[in-house]
C-alpha cells in the first residue's frame, strides 16, 4: 500500500487521542482518519466510529472494512486486552505492543521483577498480595516511602505516603490486591520518550509532568495536571544514560523473552544523585505529555509510526521543534475524586487564536442543542508553543483565561521548576 494513501484508524477518546488525531490529520501519508470511539475534538480531524477499542474482534472487524493500513493505540487498556495481537494476526499494521509486552505497565511487579533481573536502576521495593505483610513489610522502609498498585491504575495508582498512617491506610485501601512497595527517591522526575521496535530503540522527546492536583505539586497524585517539552532538567547526558541503562537493556530482554517490544516505551524516570532510575514504564503515549510533545513534531506523524508498526524503525528519522511546549489542564471541579459533570464549556475558539495555541479535548461531549459539555475528570488540554518555555506559559495561560467553564479549575503553576532555573 502506498504510504500516500493509507488509511489509519486511532483508537482512543481523549486529550492524547485529540493531539495524535491532530498530528495524524496532517500527515502527508494520511488519507483517510477514523477514530473509535473518539470525542467532539477528535471528530475535527476523524470520522468517529461508536465500537470498543478494547475489543480486538471489533477493531479488526472495523480495520478490515474500512481498509485501514495502520492502526494506532492511544490508552493502555487496549494493549493490555491484546488488540495489537488480533490487529498483527489478520495482517494489520498496528503501532503499540502486543499484550506480552504490555506488561511493562500491566503490572508494575512484572516491570520492577525484569529490572532486578536486568540490573536495570530502580528504587528498592517488595511485591506482595496479602494486607497483613504488606503492612509488615513497611517495617522495611523508611519514610517517606511509595504503595502501588500493581496493575493498570489510570495513572492514579499510586501514593506517597509521608507518614505510617498514610501508608497503612493506602496498603488497606487495596484490599489484599496485589502491591509494590518501594522506597522513595529523591530527585527530579522526568519523562523520556523513546521509539522501540524489538532490540531498536531511539529517543523521540522528552518532557516534565505534574501529577499532583494542586499548586506547588499539592495533594492527592492525578493522571496528569499539565505538561511541558523539552525537559531540559533531563540533558543529553543524562537522557544517553536513561538510553542505555534503563531502555535498551529492556528493549533486549523483552526481546530475549520472544515477547519483543513495538511501539512507544515512555520511561518515567527519577533523576538522582547517582543517576537516572526508573519510576515506571508506560507503553504508550502519557497523558498530558502527548499533547505538549506532538506539536513539536515535524515531518509526517503517520509514516513515522507506520515504520515502527513495519519492523522499519530508523527509516523515517523522527525531528522536534526547537519551540518549547506548555499543556495545561482544565478539570471539573471534584477531580481526582468525584468530578461535576454537564458543566458547558465556551470560547474554545477564543483560545485558539492565540498565537501558537492549540485546545484538545479531553473529556467532553455535545449535546442535542450543540452545547459543548464536560464529562470527564480532564476535560480540555490547552498547549501553546513558544520561542522559550516562558513565551510558551504565557501564551498557555492567556488561551486558558479565555475559556469559559465554570465548572473547571486548573494549576497556575505548570512548569515552575524550569521557569524558576530559566526565568
């Protein structure tokens, strides 16, 4: 099939799906663009198709009817559910990892289990299943110190206990599931973004999240609360450490245990004074990073991950924008709890004309009369680009301003670190 005509369908209903819908849509190599089930964003650049993207029998079906040349996997349930592997078995490219392989955020004792085995760096930690010796096995370690839970947890899974009763309540709260206990790491967090296709593995950007809920990096741990790319607290050395001791050593393993690795391997790391550790994996684009990070793509989307999903990584060279990104998130009031929803939203269009402004929709839906409404616990992710991460703040925050939803609140605060060694 000629890479000028392919159609591709994306899998996926928020702001992620929204940026890649966006960055795919102006692919050279795209012909067609469906998404499924998408959302009032994603319906600006695809036809939405109302099917269940963690049903491989229904994605095929949808790919082979509507003669899709790749299949792109947005969230993380889909790969856990094996749709890759349905999509790769009826000869559908597909960019994301089989089920295997999406292990690596399936289960977080799997991951940290390979890294022991792997020498890979990475906190000190404990799997255990059983209320009673994870309560014990906290004796272990000091404070503060990290309770997760081992399987897919929208990003929220996990707590930072500052005290033993923050820590005994969050090993209770699981109710026997199954837990990694860790120690805590001092240092910076970062996010590195790399391109995998088996034993290949290239870096494609990098950027710095904000996953508690209030200003100062405050409260309860979010999936996401905004974003910012490049991430020059991760330099070049630092980032070819993270290459070569934490996502390649993976990449070969994954490989050598015949379940190899395709697609996007998003490494969480923790930058300490030793080094940079890894957090945790996610297999996929991450949530808000996505929307600050393809902005700053250049060339053709589509065909870069086409040549990932066709064993061809290193063909299509993937090139960022010098400019710097901003995403900031604008959540219902109640989040990461119990979010409002129907609140209406206006004056995206507003915001988009602000310079370098781009809104993705996160978690919103449209009413019979038209109205914009919010459904979800993230509803919109504003990215603005800019010459320097202070043009791109300022710019983000000016399209925010010019947003109507009063039902929303969001952070003021989204790349202070940087900001404060960069003013």
């Amino acid at each position: 099939m000629s890479y000028s005509s392919i159609n591709i369908l994306l899998l996926g209903s928020g702001g992620r799906e929204d940026a890649l819908a966006w960055g795919l849509r102006q692919s050279p190599s795209c012909a067609e663009l469906f998404a499924a089930p998408g959302n009032p964003g994603i319906a600006r650049w695809a036809e939405c198709l109302a099917i269940d993207p963690s049903d491989p029998a229904q994605v095929v079906a949808s790919a082979v009817a509507r003669n899709i040349g790749l299949v792109v996997v947005g969230p993380e349930a889909p790969l856990v559910a094996g749709v890759a592997d349905a999509c790769r078995a009826a000869g559908i490219a597909v960019f994301g990892p089989d089920a295997a392989a999406a292990m690596l955020e399936g289960s977080k004792g799997f991951t940290k289990d390979l890294c022991l085995a792997e020498g890979i760096p990475t906190a000190r930690f404990v799997r255990i299943a059983d209320t009673d010796a994870a309560l014990a096995a906290l004796d272990d370690f000091g404070l503060p110190v990290v309770v997760k839970a081992d399987g897919l947890a929208a990003g929220k899974g996990v707590t930072v206990a500052m005290t033993r009763a923050e820590a005994e309540d969050a090993v209770r709260e699981a109710g026997g599931a199954p837990l990694v206990i860790e120690e805590f790491l001092e240092g910076e967090e970062a996010s590195l973004f790399a391109l995998v296709d088996g034993e290949t593995a290239i870096p494609l950007a990098s950027a710095q999240d904000h996953k508690r809920v209030g200003e100062g990096d405050t409260g309860p741990n979010t999936g996401g609360m905004g974003a910012y790319s490049p991430a020059p607290v991760l330099t070049p050395e630092l980032e070819a450490r993270a290459m070569e001791e934490i996502v390649r050593p993976t990449a070969r393993a994954m490989a050598r245990a015949g379940t190899p690795f395709s697609g996007l391997l998003y490494a969480g790391l923790m930058l300490t004074a030793e080094g940079p550790k890894l957090i945790e994996y996610n297999v996929r684009f991450g949530d808000p990073e996505c929307e600050a990070i393809v902005p700053r793509l250049k060339g053709d989307l589509a065909a870069l991950l086409l040549s990932v999903a066709e064993g061809r990584l290193g063909e299509v060279v993937p090139e960022l924008s010098d400019q710097h990104s901003m995403t900031v998130i604008l959540a219902a009031e109640g989040y990461p709890g119990t979010p409002k929803k129907g609140g209406t939203i206006d004056a995206i269009e507003a915001a988009e004309r602000v310079p370098g402004v781009t809104v993705f929709h996160a978690g919103t839906a449209r009413h019979a009369s038209g109205a914009l409404l919010s459904v979800g616990g993230r509803v919109l992710a504003v990215t603005a680009l800019g010459d320097t991460l202070a043009e791109a703040r300022a710019r983000a925050y000016q399209a925010v301003d010019a947003i109507d939803f009063a039902d929303g609140f969001h952070r003021r605060d989204i790349g202070w670190r940087e900001l404060e060694r960069r003013p």
